[in-house]
C-alpha cells in the first residue's frame, strides 16, 4: 500500500472527503434546501440577484431586518467549490431575521470553469461589496459576520485571512468581525490529492495560498467551528487543527461537535430562531461585534 498523505492511500483519502457516498442521502437534503428556501424567499423582504461584480454569478441575495442599522450575517454556500447555489441556503434568513439580523447569501463561480484563486476572489469581492454598500439595505457595515457549510467554511476563513487594506484601500483591515465555519476544509493539500482534484484543478501553490491553516490573520476576530459528529476523521482533524492554532494564539474559538448528525443534516434546523447552532451564532456575533 502506497501512503498518500498521512495514512491514507488514495482509495482510502477519497473516502475521508467522498461525502455523497458517505451519506448517500444527500440529494434529499439539497432538495429539501432548495424548497425551504423557496418558500423564505416568497414569505421574507429580499433583494434578489444583487449584483456585486461583471458577470451574472457574482451576485448576492439580501434579506433585510426590519430595523435600520442591522448587524449583517453573511453566508457562504457549500458544494465543494463545483457545485449548488445561494439559491439553496434562503432559508436561513428566516433563524435570523427574527433576531434583528439581515442575512445575505452569496454566489461564486464554480469549478470547473473558474479555479480556487477565483472563487476565492470571488467572494472577496462579495464582502467588499457588502461593506461598501451596507447602507443601501440598512445594514451595518461594521458588524459583519461570516459563516459557511462546507466549502463555504473555507471561503469564511479566507475571508477572514485576506489583508483587506491590500485587496482595496476603502476597507478597513477587519472587516469580518467573526466567522461560524460548520464542516468546513481548511487545509487543501487532501482536496488536491484527492479525486476531488479532478474538477478543482489544484496546483500544490495553489492549494498552499488557500489553505486557511497557512493564511496570515490581521485580527483576533472570534472563531466558532462546528463539526458534526458522524463526519470522517479528516473533517474533524481539519476543524480540531484550526482550533488548535487559534487557541495557541490565545484568540477566542469555540469547537461545537454536535451528536447524532452528519455533515448534510448539520444545518438543516437553520431555518428555526430557536435552534441551538443559531443561537450559538448570535452569541458569538455578540462577542465578535463587543471585541472588535
């Protein structure tokens, strides 16, 4: 047996990272999501398709508190990079809105057809944006919070990681306050080996600048990281490595291994105001906004 990375040899790391056949109910968690938050977005006050950039996928979804000057919880899609869609996370602006959150949703390109470097841009593009314009839907550009599933917690996490001042000297150096990030990935070398590579295309560079366990942070922004417990030990090494970095630096940081649910069913209570992860999340956000 020849080991590919860590004990694992190839057939043996697809498998840590192969969530459809891991739970191969996934399909109908996509589509309940997708008819919850069909439903959000006929019940709920939104700006749809908001466009944030040149093409139409660079595009968010903005569902408004009720009150002016509210904190703004960005969410950040998973599918691996290649594949779902801000349509299907609507639905978690109804556990928040009641709270007096505006929630937004974002899209990207997806692999294929755009490489991580863009779809990482992408959803820096994204928050600039939000940032910029938080007015314009009575949002408070200086309470932004981030959170993502899956490869959306990777996308938080560059988010948090990115050097603001650089990216566009209109922002400030910490514009994401804190960052939920609920099964997600933060060290790409894995993805790369893995036959998740064959639509990602990753280059070891590549994956290296977008591993959120190599970025340099510019502030001690509060960290919650959620990871459930039926996932595979990779995706528990991976949030327990974060955790273990933050916590060496003695930032705030919260590891959550919720029982009796899987990658997939983590987030489907999001909808519910009184669910434990969105008020798990309120609180962090509480924390995030009193310590920046």
């Amino acid at each position: 047996m020849t080991l590919l990375f860590r004990q694992y040899d190839q057939s043996g790391l697809d498998a840590q990272y192969n969530n459809r056949a891991r739970f191969p109910d996934f399909d109908v968690h996509f589509k309940h999501w997708g008819e919850w938050s069909e439903i959000a977005r006929s019940a709920l006050p939104g700006r749809i398709d908001q466009r944030f950039g040149p093409t139409p996928i660079e595009a968010v979804d903005i569902f408004p508190a009720a009150q002016q000057g509210a904190p703004i919880y960005l969410f950040i899609h998973g599918g691996y990079w290649y594949s779902l869609d801000k349509s299907h996370y609507s639905y978690v602006a109804q556990g928040m809105r009641r709270h007096g959150v505006t929630t937004v949703v974002n899209n990207f390109g997806l692999a294929p057809e755009y490489g991580m470097d863009t779809i990482v841009d992408h959803n820096r593009k994204a928050l600039a944006w939000l940032w910029k314009n938080a007015a314009s839907f009575g949002g408070d550009r200086d309470c932004i919070y981030v959170a993502g599933h899956s490869a959306g917690g990777h996308l938080a996490m560059m988010l948090l990681g990115t050097d603001w001042s650089a990216y566009d000297a209109a922002l400030p150096a910490n514009p994401v306050k804190g960052v939920c990030a609920i099964g997600g990935i933060f060290d790409l070398e894995p993805i790369r080996l893995s036959y998740l590579n064959a639509k990602l295309s990753l280059s070891a560079e590549q994956a290296h600048r977008n591993s959120p366990l190599h970025c340099h942070y510019p502030s001690r922004a509060p960290l919650s990281l959620v990871v459930a417990v039926d996932e595979s030990p990779e995706y528990h090494r991976q949030s327990g490595a974060l955790h273990e970095m933050w916590a060496a630096r003695h930032w705030p940081v919260e590891l959550l291994v919720p029982p009796g649910l899987d990658h997939f069913n983590v987030v489907n209570e999001l909808a519910d105001p009184q669910c434990l992860l969105v008020q798990h999340q309120l609180a962090q956000m509480k924390l995030a906004f009193a310590t920046a």
